[in-house]
C-alpha cells in the first residue's frame, strides 16, 4: 500500500522510546509504521473526546540558575 509520508523528528523520552522498540520489533512491525498507526488512533480517540489531554497555563517561567 502505497502511502503519503513525510519525515518529522519528535523528542520522546529514552524509555517511550525503548518501548516502541520493543513492541515493534515483537509485532515483527517497522518502529515508524507503529508510531503512525498509534499516533492515528491516540488523536482520533482526542477528537472523538474520549481521551482528554490535561493542561496546565504556563507561558513564562523564571530562570533562577544565575542565583547560585
């Protein structure tokens, strides 16, 4: 099946990584084919309204590292 694709670069943490490693390579599956079929799920399930994605307003933080 031919498909429309475009390369992104996403930072994810060492072990969300690792995860998707691990669950791709035992489904036998392509890590990025994975990646794109969950990320479809995950944002129809937001749009449909059944997952909530929680946030908090934050716009500035303070940089304190110049007190030590």
């Amino acid at each position: 099946m031919a498909k429309d694709l475009i390369a992104r670069t996403w930072r994810v943490g060492t072990l969300t990584a690792n995860h998707i490693d691990e669950v791709a390579s035992a489904l036998g599956v392509p890590p990025s084919r994975l990646v794109d079929y969950l990320l479809r799920l995950a944002l129809l399930e937001v749009e449909r309204g059944k997952w909530k994605v929680r946030r908090k307003p934050v716009r500035y933080a303070i940089d304190e590292d110049d007190l030590t």
